[in-house]
C-alpha cells in the first residue's frame, strides 16, 4: 500500500466519524450541505482508493473532475455557512439576499481567474496547466470569501454559535494551508515536487477532521445564569425600540427645514 | 525572492487575523453577563445628548447640536462600541435562556439586534463621510440617528435598572 492510498484510508475513516457525529448531535439539520460535503468527500475518497489500488489509467480525469465538482460544493458549503451565521438578522434583510451573495461570489470568482494564472508552475503539460489554473482560483477564492464573511461579521458585531465557529476554523486552516501550497508550487518545476507538496493539504484536511471529531464529540456550550432580571432587561430594551425606529423618521433638522 | 517574501507576509498576516478572530469570538461565547457589562466605555459620557439622558428617550436638540454634543467622531465611536456590547447581550440571552422558563419574543431580540446593527451602520457611514469630508450634513445626520437610537436603548435600560436591580443602577449611571 502506497503513502498515498495509507493517506486516503485515514481520511475516510475520519470523515465516516465526523459523519457520525453530525448525524448523532444533530448537527446536520441545521447544516445540510457541509453534511452533504463530507458524504461527498467519503464517496470519492473510496471510489479513489479503488482507481489507486486498481491503477486505472483514468485516474487523473477522476481527479480533475472531483477537484471541480469539491470545489463547488465547498462554495455551498460557505454559502451555508454565511447564510445560518446571518440567521438572526434574517428577516431584516432584503429579498434576495441569498442569490445576491451566490451572484457576488460568482463575480468574485471571474476577477480572480486571470491573477491565478500568475502562480501556475512553468514546465507543466496543457491539461495540467488548466487543472491547476482551475485548482488555484478556487483555492484564491475559498480564502476570499472565507475573510470577507469574517470581516462583515465582525464589523457588524455578529455573533458565530459554537458549531459554525468550529467549522469556520477547520475550514479556514485547511484553506490557508491550501493557499500556501499554491503559493509554494509556482515555484516548484517537476511534479514529483509538486505532489509532495501538495500532500500537506491532504494533511490539513487530516487535521481538520481530527479537530471536527473532538469538536463535535463535545456538548456545544455550558448554560450560564440568565435571570428574569436580565430577560425583563432585554425585553424592555427591545420592546421600545420600534417606538424610537418610527420618531427617526421626523428629526429636528427636517422638521426645521420644513418650516424654513 | 521579493514576491515570495510578499506572499508569506501577506498569508502570515490572514493566519494571525484569522487566529485572533476565532480567539475573540470563542471568548464573546463564553463571556459572563458581568463582563458584557463591564464592556460598557466608560471614558465617555452620552449625558450630554439630552437634559434627560437615561431617564427619558427621543433627543429635542438639532443634528449640529447632536454633532458638538457628541465630541465628533469621539462620541460616534463610542456609541459604534457600546452597540457591540448591546449585540452581544442580545445573543447572550439567546444562548443562556433556562429551557423550562418563559422564552423571550425572537421579535424583541430581533428588534434588539436589528436597532444595535442600525447603530453601527449609522456611525460607520458618518464615520467614512466625516473622513472624506469633514462635518457636513449627510454627517450629521446619520450622527444624529444613532445617537437618538443608542440614548433610546440606554433610557429603557436604566429603567430597567431602577425596577429590578437598583443596587447596580449608579456604577451603570456612571458608566454611561
């Protein structure tokens, strides 16, 4: 058995727990499509343990296939995530939020394909150079949504649960190391190299697991002390706000304007 | 060599923005109601908004007098602050509300969320106009918003305070 069939075994096992996991806590009703990614990523973790061990000549299409159809779905995947974050905020926001957001990565996805054509390594064959260019703007991509959805959601003081910050961190620590073995390789010039580079993700992904499963193993939060005190705080800071909403509407200036 | 110095910089700075993102937000989850509180800036006061700050809402002042009331963008960003702290007292309630006890109206925390996010909005484009073109109306304005949401959600707070936990009513008075 090579390192890499060693590597893809350790990864289905992996991902069949963390699977487990999200079935038994629950997870997965409030996040479908990270579940369904991971299946994904059992399916064709197994079904590329076989083409190794069988050594199918068509193993590269499998691969370049995959890469594509993983990538799209790790943008769902994000989308899911930006989406179930805005949860509370939800219905304040405009119809359409949700295409506006698919639209905007779309966009975000057109502007990065010429830069990622810069970091492909030189020597490579034509079917190569196209997969990597493929490979390296979703890679460019994944980051860039990944740090726009942080930064909003800290500008705006949003607040992440315990389950979508676990996620977010597996993710984003396997898409940094993604960015930098792309960085690395466009300065690499044989595919040996390259490969051995790029086992580093298969790390990450690895060690991304690992985290998910003691993660998710663990009950989401401890409850703290919410008196009647403090609901009743809430609730009348709450309930005169609309009141203080509707009077903005008639301020001072605009009414001194008027009787100007 | 430059441009791959430039390319491990610039990852380097993500992981380390990335790293204390995810260290303040594990600590906003796990943050005691004391500590929200305690958030709260205390090195500037609101109270000259109105004659009748924390016991009264709605300010009567026009938006220039709001805007010198507010010390600029000193106040601005006070309050930019302090709906944070509001935001996250919102969530607090949403993730520690005792199961067998009467749930809060999603509406109220909503409304809540909703009033604290408008503050933020409302001063981060006074904040990006006052630095493109100093103090002009368009400023004012959205100055003039925030401040009479923020001393409308400080006024219920206080009587609040004064009902239900009035020992704590003066460090609160004080912080405001």
């Amino acid at each position: 058995m090579t390192l890499d069939s060693k590597l893809t075994v350790a990864l289905s096992v992996g991902e069949t727990i963390v699977l487990t996991l999200l079935i038994w806590r629950g997870i997965w009703r409030n996040l479908p499509i990270f579940s369904a990614y991971l299946c994904w990523s059992l399916v064709t973790d197994l079904a590329g343990l076989y083409l190794q061990v069988s050594n199918t000549p068509n193993y590269f299409v499998f691969y370049a296939i995959q890469t594509i159809v993983d990538a799209v779905i790790m943008f769902a995947v994000l989308v899911e995530l930006g989406w179930s974050v805005l949860r509370p905020v939800r219905s304040s926001l405009p119809r359409g939020s949700l295409l506006g957001l698919v639209i905007l990565v779309a966009i975000a996805g057109g502007v990065i394909w010429p830069f990622a054509s810069l970091s492909i390594p030189p020597d490579l064959t034509k079917q190569a150079v196209a997969f990597v260019h493929i490979d390296q703007t979703f890679i460019i991509l994944r980051v860039v949504c990944f740090l726009v959805m942080v930064g909003f959601s800290q500008l705006l003081s949003i607040g992440w649960r315990d389950r979508e910050l676990q996620i977010a961190t597996g993710l984003g620590i396997y898409s940094m190391v993604s960015l930098l073995v792309a960085l690395f390789s466009s300065h690499l010039t044989s595919v040996e190299e390259i490969h051995r580079y790029h086992e580093a993700i298969t790390y990450s992904y690895l060690c991304t697991l690992a985290y998910w499963v003691l993660s998710f193993a663990a009950k989401e939060y401890q409850r703290k002390e919410f008196s009647p005190q403090m609901q009743q705080f809430l609730v009348l800071m709450g309930g005169g706000s609309r009141t203080g909403s509707i009077a903005l509407t008639d301020l001072p200036s605009e009414r001194r304007g008027k009787k100007d | 060599m430059l441009l791959p110095l430039l390319q491990i910089a610039i990852v380097s700075a993500l992981l380390l923005y990335f790293d204390r993102w995810r260290r303040s937000m594990r600590r906003r989850n796990v943050q005691s109601w004391d500590a929200l509180l305690g958030q709260l800036r205390s090195d500037w006061s609101a109270r000259e908004l109105s004659e009748q700050f924390l016991w009264k809402e709605g300010l009567t002042a026009t938006t220039d007098d709001i805007w010198q009331r507010l010390d600029g963008p000193r106040g601005l960003w006070a309050i930019y602050q302090n709906a944070r702290v509001l935001l996250e007292m919102a969530d607090y309630a949403n993730r520690h509300a005792a199961p067998g006890s009467d749930p809060i109206d999603p509406m109220i925390l909503e409304t809540l969320r909703s009033d604290a996010m408008q503050i933020r909005l409302c001063v981060l484009m006074a904040l990006a106009q006052y630095a493109l073109s100093q103090a002009t109306a368009g400023v004012k304005v959205n100055a003039f918003r925030a401040a009479n949401l923020y001393s409308g959600m400080a006024a219920r707070m206080t009587a609040l305070l004064q009902d239900h936990a009035a020992v704590i009513l003066p460090d609160f008075v004080a912080a405001m």
